[in-house]
C-alpha cells in the first residue's frame, strides 16, 4: 500500500451518466479519506485543466463515466498535463467505449460476441435491418444507455414510427445486434484477476439504465447460480477481454448467457473501463465476496495506478 498522498478525485461531468459518476466520486473520496489521504473533488467542468494545475496532486482517482471522461478525452488531458491517474489510459478507452472498435480487436483473437453492423436511424423507418428480435444501441455510450429491443410484439411499430421514443430520435447511427436470449451476467477484473460472477435479474423489463441504478429493481445473485464451466468461461473470457485491451484498474465485462446452448451461448456484449462504484455497482459487491472492504478495493486501485507510473 502506498503512503498517503493528495489525490484529486474526478467526478460527475456532463455525459448521460452524470447522476452516477457523483455517486461514484463520493463514494471513493470518502473511501480514500478514511485511509488518509488528503482529497480535492472536482466535479468536472470545462475549467478542468486550470482545476487540476491549480490543486497539483499526486494522482486523479478517474470516477467519471461516459464521455469525456471513459472515451479518452480526459485520459489524453491529464496524459498532456504529466498527471497520473487510475483506470485505463488513452488507447485503451478509445477502443473499448467504442462497440465497433471493441469488436475489431476481441473477435479475431477468439472472443465471442455478438454480430452486428452499423445502421442510419432514419434507415429505421423504412425497414428493419436484421431480422426480429435485434438490439439497437449507440456506438460508443455506456450503462444500457440508448439501448431499445426490438420485437415483433413491442410497441415501436413495424417498421419503426417516426414518433415513437427511441435511441434513433438521439443518434445518428446505431449499432444492430442480434438479441441473445437468456441470463445477464457480468464479472469485474482487478488487478489481474477475476473477481466473481454475478447474474441480473431485473425484477421487471431488462437490464437497462433505471434497472442498474434503482434501487430495488434489480436481484443481484453473487455468486451466480450458473455450471461451473459458465463461471469458468466468464472469468476467462472477462481476464482475456481486459489483457486484449491493455485495460488497467478495475473493468467489467457483461455478458449475455442463452442457457439452452451450453458454453457456446456465451457471449461478451462489452467491456467497461470505468465501472461503477456506487451502493448498487457490481465490481465493489464482487468485492465484498472475496472478502476486499470498499476502502480496500478502491486503494488497490491507487496502488496499481502508482505501481504503473512511478513518478509523475
């Protein structure tokens, strides 16, 4: 463990997942003043670089979510200002925020993922790009934001209505999935190692933005009640993803699972960079399960971030 040190704690941001990264940012600078080190909370705004020349601390603790603060942009700033900081670095988050470009580089080396491609929204309403069910989701967004399931029953209409509310009223382009079937299962990484397997079982709906930060609307099963080879296989899968990326930190992996095909209905639906660490976040209950306090998860983040650069 590293002494203390004077670490600014980056937080909140204007991406969709504001609300969260300041649950998140608390969350930490509480941690990291119990284990004394001295913090400065910055919840970010367009003064970020004067606010952090002007506070000179040892490290920035990165607990933003979505854009700028997971897509690289303020990876690049603090890299620009000779700041270290925690998570990934700047290759790492361009890539993995990016469905497209994480599929490029994971699928080839044996990852298993869902197909897709690329489609106009206004192509939407002239027709359905894949066969029904399909997934819709913004290219480079986190947290389920954006995302709509399209069915043969749903209430979008056939092909898609000009006014019905979807994630092609806010983005230009999409990414269309094919719908997996099945169980939603995700499994955290840190330090080298795989934390556990947790199963969502939203209590109504799926696994979407309300259900993850709700409290209440979600069943967290940890350890996931899955087979053996399921649990090894996610791990794996999840230690892979996070080596093929150059990912540092904690990251989480999310999976989709269609329990009627064994090992090969596994399939990895993206890998965050940022995770949570909110009441509800997943990487500090797998935490908890393997015996690692908050406090404990949260310095284990700083040590590898101060193991990995030394010195400013």
């Amino acid at each position: 463990m590293t002494g203390p040190l004077h670490i600014a704690v980056l937080m909140g941001g204007w991406s969709a997942e504001r609300e969260v990264s300041l649950m998140s940012g608390n969350g930490c600078a509480d941690a990291l003043e119990s284990l004394g080190h001295r913090v400065t909370r910055i919840d970010m705004g367009r003064d970020v670089a004067a606010r952090l020349a002007e506070a000179q601390p040892d490290l920035v603790f990165n607990a933003l979510h979505g854009t700028p603060g997971e897509d690289g942009s303020v990876q690049g700033l603090l890299d620009l200002m000779g700041l270290r900081y925690t998570h990934s670095g700047l290759a790492t988050s361009v890539i993995a925020i990016d469905k497209v470009l994480t599929k490029l580089l994971l699928v080839p080396a044996g990852v298993p993922m869902p197909g897709g491609r690329i489609v106009k929204s206004a192509d939407l309403f002239e027709g359905d790009p894949m066969a029904r069910p399909y997934v819709l989701k913004p290219v480079n967004e986190g947290s389920s934001v954006g995302v709509a399931i399209v069915t043969d029953s749903g209430n979008y209409g056939n092909p898609i209505a000009r006014d019905s509310v979807g994630p092609w009223g806010e983005f230009e382009e999409l990414l269309a999935e094919p719908y997996i079937r099945g169980r939603e299962l995700t499994t955290a990484v840190l330090g080298g190692k795989a934390l556990g397997v947790t199963e969502l079982k939203p209590k109504s709906g799926w696994y979407d933005y309300d259900a993850k930060y709700t409290d209440g609307m979600t069943v967290h099963v940890c350890p996931a009640e899955i087979p053996d080879e399921i649990t090894d296989a996610c791990k794996s899968l999840a230690l892979e993803a996070h080596r093929l990326l150059g990912c540092k930190g904690a990251s989480r992996s999310d999976f989709r699972w269609d329990d009627e095909r064994g090992v090969d209905g596994l399939f990895l639906l993206e890998v965050n960079t940022q995770p949570g660490m909110t009441p509800l976040s997943l990487v500090p209950e797998q935490a908890r399960h393997i015996g690692m306090s908050y406090a404990e998860l949260v310095q284990a983040i700083v040590d590898e971030a101060i193991a990995d650069h030394p010195s400013p």
